[in-house]
C-alpha cells in the first residue's frame, strides 16, 4: 500500500537565513518606532503604551519582507489605508446594515485602490473595520483616518531608514541604465531581444494582475537571457578565440616610439609590458600624442581588464559589450601576457556560434 506524501511547494524564490531575520527584526522595531512615535504626535508624551491600528501590522511585513513588491511601496501603502479608510467610514455611516456596509466597503475600496494603482491588501481590513466602528457623526472620519494616516507615514519611514541602512531600496526603484557615451541610445546589451512593447503584449495576453513591476520584469528577463547566453556559452574559452601574435608596448621607451610603432601596425590602442612582458597598463595613441618623449610609463593607463586564458567568453559578453573597454588581456598566473581578445574577436566567434544553432535548428526541423 502506497502511503500519500504531502509536500509544501517550493517557495518562489530562494530565500537566506539572513533575509528572513532581517525583515522579521525590521517588522519587530518598524512597529516599535511606528507605535512610539504615533503615541507622542498625538498626545505630546512618549509612552510604553503604542499607538498602532491593526492593519499596519499587515502593511509592516509587506514593506519589510517584500520591499521591492508595488504592493508594499509607499504611495500603496499611505495611498491604499487612507483611501479604504475613506470608503469605509462612508459605508458605514451610509448603509445602517452592518454586513452590507462592511461588503460594500471592502469591494468598494478594492475597486479604489485598482483604478488610482494603490493596491494594498490591508486596505481591505481597513475598510471593513472602518465600516463597523464608523459612528453615526461627522467626527468619524477624523476618528478613523487620523492614526491611520500617521501609522501609514511612519511604518513607511521606519522601512525606508531601516532597508536602506541594511543594505536594501525603499522606496524600490529599478535604476535606468544609460549609455557608457550619455547619448540618448539604449544600452547595447538592450538593443536586441525582446522590446518593451513585446514585454506590454505579453502581460496583456497574461490578462493577471502580478505582484512585479513592469520595470523589475523587464530587468529579471533580461537577466534570464544572459544567464542562457552564458550557459550557451560556456564550453568556448577564452584561450580559443584570443589573438596570440600581441603587439606590445614596451614600459620604458619614449612616448614617441611607442606612437609609431603602434601607427606601423595600424594600431589605436596596445598592453604595456615589463620587462618579463607581465601587463602593467594599456596605452592609446591620444596619450602617446601628448607623452613626447617621456617615457611610456608616465603616459600609460594603469586600469586594464585581465582574464586568464581558461575564462569562459561569457564572463566577456558584460564587459565588452557595455562600451566602458574594447579589449581585455589575457594573462597567466604571473600576469604575463599571452594573448588579447576585442570585441571583434568576441563578435565573430558570437556570428559563428549563431549561425551553426541556425543550422543545427534547421536540420533538427
């Protein structure tokens, strides 16, 4: 006889130790500053007795357990309480049936927080609770709304001064990447692949209402598809693609022989080698232009991308193809150089490996 298993599914995403103790430990003094200080703004002394309304709690581990979530920003926050606090209130004090106004008012706030983009499931607890205490008076809505609203401003000030100093964004953010040149141009990594408006068709088809910004979607995807590229990617090495007859500079000859030795090859930019040809800097012929006749050394740029000839060409594919370098040195353990690989290099071998899946793809149709 076979005995049923029961299993929890798998959470979403990996989560550490150290990020479940740290939005619990944020949930735990979130509410202790947001309680103090809501009992001193409303009565001008500091007490051991909180003032706290209960949906914050909600809202506390919403902010500091999934702060990245549109859910837990501050606009939905501040936005989604007060607003269903708002339609409670009215409920309540305009429907004398307790179970249709608490009805009303929870679909009612929903429908709110939809159409002004301040979703916030405690708002749902807020409306109805609002609704069933709301007093047959004017004063209801001061009575209600006003620890709300201070609860709301302060759990969200206590997580943007708490996430921020450990090490997380509050208010989320995604940042815009820009060009390396400050032009107006997609970053080259983003000028192929999907486009927004692929990525707007798509959550239309979807037809769901997510948990995910727009802008973390399209950030999570475009990882997705370099962590595929660098799977694809990862039997070719660098020690396979990398020009081996390098034309080098010498560290101490002038600046002016370094310039028409690099003119003679046809070349903008050469490693500068030691005398043991370990790379010590890279030098371009603008700087060897304004150098004259000091020595390469005093005219070298020192900042120069080194990988080791057994480097996988996908660990290339960010740094040559964000516009920051054009080529990277290839060196062995004692940082001598064996060969160099540009973007040209890593542009033919990514043709080559293109056009053989498009063949493999073909004869596999």
């Amino acid at each position: 006889m076979t005995r049923a298993r029961f299993a929890f599914p798998r959470a979403r995403a990996p989560l550490s130790l150290r990020d479940a103790t740290r939005a619990a430990l944020g949930v735990a003094l979130g509410l202790a500053f947001t309680g103090l200080l809501a009992r001193l703004a409303a009565t001008g002394q500091l007490s051991t007795v909180p003032l706290l309304v209960a949906p914050v709690g909600a809202s506390a581990v919403l902010v500091f357990a999934i702060p990245a979530s549109p859910l837990a920003q501050p606009r939905a926050v501040i936005g989604g309480n007060l607003l269903s606090g708002l339609v409670g209130v009215t409920a309540g004090l305009l429907i004398p049936h307790a179970l249709l106004a608490v009805v009303v008012a929870a679909g009612v706030a929903t429908l709110v927080m939809l159409l002004t983009r301040t979703l916030h499931p405690p708002g749902g607890a807020v409306a109805l609770g609002a609704a069933l205490a709301a007093p047959a008076s004017a004063a209801a809505y001061a009575t209600a709304l006003v620890p709300l609203a201070l609860c709301s401003l302060l759990i969200t000030v206590a997580a943007a001064i708490y996430l921020n100093l450990t090490g997380r964004s509050y208010p989320h953010r995604v940042a815009a990447k820009t060009s390396p040149h400050a032009t107006g141009d997609r970053p080259p990594g983003e000028r192929v692949g999907f486009t927004g408006a692929d990525l707007d068709a798509a959550l239309a088809q979807y037809g769901e209402l997510l948990d995910v910004s727009r802008e973390d979607l399209d950030a999570l995807f475009r990882q997705v598809e370099l962590q595929a590229h660098r799977r694809l990617h990862s039997q070719i090495r660098c020690e396979d693609i990398m020009s081996r007859d390098v034309v080098a500079v010498d560290l101490e000859q002038t600046a002016h022989s370094a310039l028409a030795f690099l003119q003679r090859h046809d070349l903008r930019t050469a490693p500068v080698v030691d005398g043991a040809r370990r790379v010590v800097g890279v030098v371009r012929r603008a700087e060897l232009v304004a150098g004259g006749d000091r020595p390469v050394s005093r005219v070298l740029d020192p900042f120069v991308h080194k990988v080791r000839p057994g480097t996988p060409i996908q660990a290339l594919l960010p740094l040559l193809s964000s516009g920051a370098t054009h080529e990277a040195m290839v060196v062995d353990r004692d940082r001598v150089l064996v060969g160099v690989i540009t973007q040209t290099d890593l542009l033919a071998v990514l043709y080559r490996a293109h056009v053989v899946e498009a063949v493999v793809a073909r004869q596999a149709a």
